[in-house]
DNA sequence: GCGACAG
DNA sequence: ATCTTGTCGC
C-alpha cells in the first residue's frame, strides 16, 4: 500500500534541520478526538540501538475492538541520522513509513510503543509519525520519558496524570496488578480520555496492550532467528 | 507454567 | 539500550 505524506518529506537531514522541522511539526499535533471510527489498530514496535544503524521495525494490525490479528509486518532500515537525544524519532521515521508500506490496508490508528506528546520538545515519535500521516496516533510507552506523577494504585485500571511545566500531558495507567505502569500520551488527532480509553480496551490481561504485545514479540522472534543465522554463518 | 523484571 | 537467563509471584 502507498502511504500518503502529509506533504513532500526527506529524510536525508542534518541534526540542525531536523530541529527546526521538529519545531513546525510539534505546532501541528492536534490533541483533540478526531471521532475518526476506528476499526483497525497498527501496533508500532521499534528495535533501535545507539551504536547501530539498523532500525528494525515490528507492526501488527489488529481489529478493533475485537483485537484479532489481521496482518504482521517486521522490517530492517538502514538509517542515515545520527543517535541524538530528543530527536530519535527521526532515525525511526524512515524505517516505520518502510514497514507500514508494507500493509495492504491503512489502519486507523497508530499504536506506537514510544512518547506523544511527553517528549522534551513535544514530539515523540507517535505525534511524529501521526503529523506526518496525518492519522491519529496514541503513544504508550513503558517507561516515563518526561514528567512527573504519582504512582496509580496497584490495582489493575488505576490511573493517574502525567504532569510537566504545569500542564497535565497524558495518563499513568496501571494495565495490570501489581507491574509497572505505561505511560500513555496523545500522539495526535486523540485527546488524552480517549487515548487512555482505546489502551484499556486493548488490554487484555497482559501488561501491554495487544497491537503493542503482539508486535513486541514479532520483533523478539526476528531478531532470534537474524541471530541464530549470524551463527549459521560464522561460527 | 507464564509473564514480569532484574541489571 | 538490548538480549539472555534466572527467579519470583500469581
């Protein structure tokens, strides 16, 4: 399927340029719903190293709300932009419009295991990608980028706010007893119930949300079996 | 036994 | 940050 782009990209920048897009594109996320129906979830799983510029990229597309799985993607990217902090999204960006051309249908929203809007810069790689697709998108990260909080009580659908410069910037929701909790913010065309609202329901016992569970050990999978065959060939 | 997580 | 392995709690 070809992806269409907000407007003419290149992804050849330098670290100065990507700065100064990363400014206009922050101005462009919507955080409002968008009432888009939504019937099909892509879960966006990113495989990046700081030494390495291979991006490898997992997606699962799931049905909503019935979560079933109706296609897979994993792909590689060589990536030509540096490793600099607060700007990681654009070594990813490439390689996940790569592995997204790869669906025979657009889903109708973005799942992505990375920031929205809590990002140092306000652009994470969930608003990123949605601006650039022009498709609402969720961020639900594992781990707090940006923000403070208190932590939910320990009983799976405990929520609390993330908040940061005075402003509260997405949802800490406790997915399951007992395990740490995600961080969860508008990546665009959502507001912050809603978002937090499609991860609940994507939540299925486990500590990850389906599209995200799913596309995580789709990428594990492909990297064992990328090291079984390094092995292979030099043993 | 499975999933989370240490480090 | 990623991957492997072991341990713990449910």
């Amino acid at each position: 399927m070809k992806l269409e782009l907000r407007r003419p990209h290149r992804w050849d920048l330098a670290p100065y340029e990507a700065q100064q897009i990363q400014r206009e594109l922050a101005k462009e996320v919507v955080c409002a719903d968008a009432s888009d129906e939504i019937h099909w979830i892509a879960g966006i799983v990113i495989g990046h190293s700081r030494f390495d510029d291979r991006i490898q990229v997992a997606v699962a597309l799931l049905s909503f709300p019935e979560l079933l799985l109706s296609e897979q993607v994993v792909s590689e990217y060589r990536t030509r932009f540096p490793f600099v902090p607060d700007l990681l999204s654009f070594r990813e960006i490439p390689a996940i419009l790569q592995a997204l051309a790869e669906l025979t249908r657009l889903p109708d929203l973005l799942l992505v295991d990375g920031p929205g809007i809590a990002h140092p810069k306000g652009l994470g790689i969930a608003s990123h990608l949605g601006v650039v697709l022009e498709l609402p998108a969720i961020g639900c990260s594992k781990c707090n980028t940006v923000g403070s909080f208190v932590q939910p009580e320990v009983n799976a659908g405990s929520i609390t706010s993330l908040v940061w410069q005075g402003e509260i910037i997405g949802t800490v929701y406790r997915s399951k007893n007992r395990v740490a909790p995600l961080f969860i913010s508008a990546g665009h065309r959502i507001d912050r119930d809603n978002a937090t609202r499609i991860v609940r329901e994507s939540c299925q016992g486990y500590r990850l949300p389906e599209p995200i569970r799913i596309a995580s050990s789709l990428l594990n999978e492909a990297k064992q079996t990328a090291r079984e065959a390094a092995v292979a060939t030099d043993p």
